[in-house]
C-alpha cells in the first residue's frame, strides 16, 4: 500500500457525459500527479500539482482539467467524454515537486467510456 | 526531450531462471532513473531508483539495476525468478529540473513453472 488513495476504482459512463476522479496524496505529499495509462499511448503523464498550485502540464486535453484543494486532495475532471478517454487513470504523490522526485502511486481508477 | 525505450515487449522465463529487462533512456541533464512493476489490475510499485553514487542500486524483492552512462542504461536483473514476478515492468527517467517522470512503454514478463 503506497498510501495513495483514489476513488472510485471504476467508473463506467457515457460518451458526452462528465467525470471527476478523487486523489488522496500520502500524509505529507505536498505533490500530486496525474498519469493516463492506455494500451495504444501508454503512461502518459497529464498535470502536476504542488502545494495548490499547477506546476507542469503534460499530454492533457483542454476537455480534462484538475485542481488541488487546500487539504491537498486533488480531483481529475474528465469531460464531453470520448470513447477514446476509456483509460487507467493513476494519482501519484511525492514529497516535493521537483529533485526529489520518487512518486508514490495510487491503485488506479479505470473509466470505461461507452 | 527526455524518453525511455524498453526494446522487449514481452519476456519469458522459467522460474528460478535468471532475468533481465533492458532499459535505455535518453536525457539531457543528469538523470534519475526508476523501475516500476505493476501486477494485474494494479497500481505501480516503486522497486527501485538511482538518483546518483553506487551504479548498482538494490532494490526490493531481490531486484537490482545497474546505471551505465556510457550506454545511457539502467537494465534490471533479477538473480531467480519466482512465479509471482510474473508482472508488467516500467523503466522511468526524471530530474532535477523536471516534474514529471517519462515512462517507457513497458515489458511483461511471464514466468513459466
């Protein structure tokens, strides 16, 4: 267990709807980051949090967004879905958001898109 | 740009045999390297990392990895494989100035009885 929680564990939704995916970081993770693990991109990493404020952005659609709340927990939210976004969606944390840079992982939420 | 190549796909190996899962990464600066397993239905397991010093790390689960810049590597072995290393394997890079980890794009080792 790395200590990283997200909800749910699966979501199965339609296409058009809108989703939002919940990270819990591990105590003292002022980081988080989001990662899109598909069959055909692989792991792609999409937006990285720190302390509340966005720092780096990755492979993210401008259908997608994230924040992160000020107990640090951060949302994913997925939106006008396609059947393309069906996907592992993995939260991870660390310490710090740069040098240190060892990510603890979350179990995943799969989104199935039909 | 930094990227990550795992040249075999998938990999098979008897238990008890040795193993080794190849990684080359490419990156500008001095890198940070790390190998993830992920097991079936679930979430990346962090079993080792280099960061800088001793170009051989241990790792959890009698895994080891060796650093070798000159070949820009980080290759993962494993002495004697047991059945429940049958997994998918991820070599990563990241660094001091970057936020993010690049993933290469995995190897699955099935172990065979």
């Amino acid at each position: 267990d790395s200590g990283v929680t997200q909800t749910p564990k699966h979501l199965i939704t339609a296409t058009g709807q809108r989703v939002t995916l919940r990270c819990s970081p591990r105590s003292g993770d002022l980081s988080v980051y989001w990662y899109q693990q598909s069959l055909d991109q692989g792991l792609q990493f999409l937006i990285q949090y720190y302390n509340g404020e966005e720092r780096a952005k990755g492979n993210i659609l401008e259908r997608f967004s994230a924040q992160q709340f000020p107990d640090l927990h951060s949302e994913l939210n997925l939106s006008s879905l396609e059947l393309g976004d069906s996907a592992l969606y993995f939260c991870a944390s660390s310490p710090q958001g740069r040098g240190y840079n060892e990510q603890f992982f979350g179990p995943g939420t799969r989104l199935t898109v039909l | 740009a930094q990227s990550v190549t795992q040249p075999d796909i998938h990999i098979t190996v008897s238990e008890g045999a040795s193993l080794e899962l190849r990684c080359n990464y490419s990156y500008g600066a001095t890198p940070y390297l790390f190998w993830y397993v992920q097991s079936p239905g679930q979430g990346l397991q962090l079993l080792l990392k280099y960061f800088s010093g001793d170009t051989l790390v241990q790792g959890i689960k009698g895994f080891e990895a060796e650093f070798k810049r000159s070949q820009s590597s980080f290759n993962l072995r494993k002495p004697s494989v047991h059945w429940s290393d049958a997994a998918e394997y991820f070599c990563a890079v990241g660094g001091e100035a970057d936020y993010k980890l690049s993933f290469g794009a995995g190897t699955t080792v099935t172990v065979r009885a």
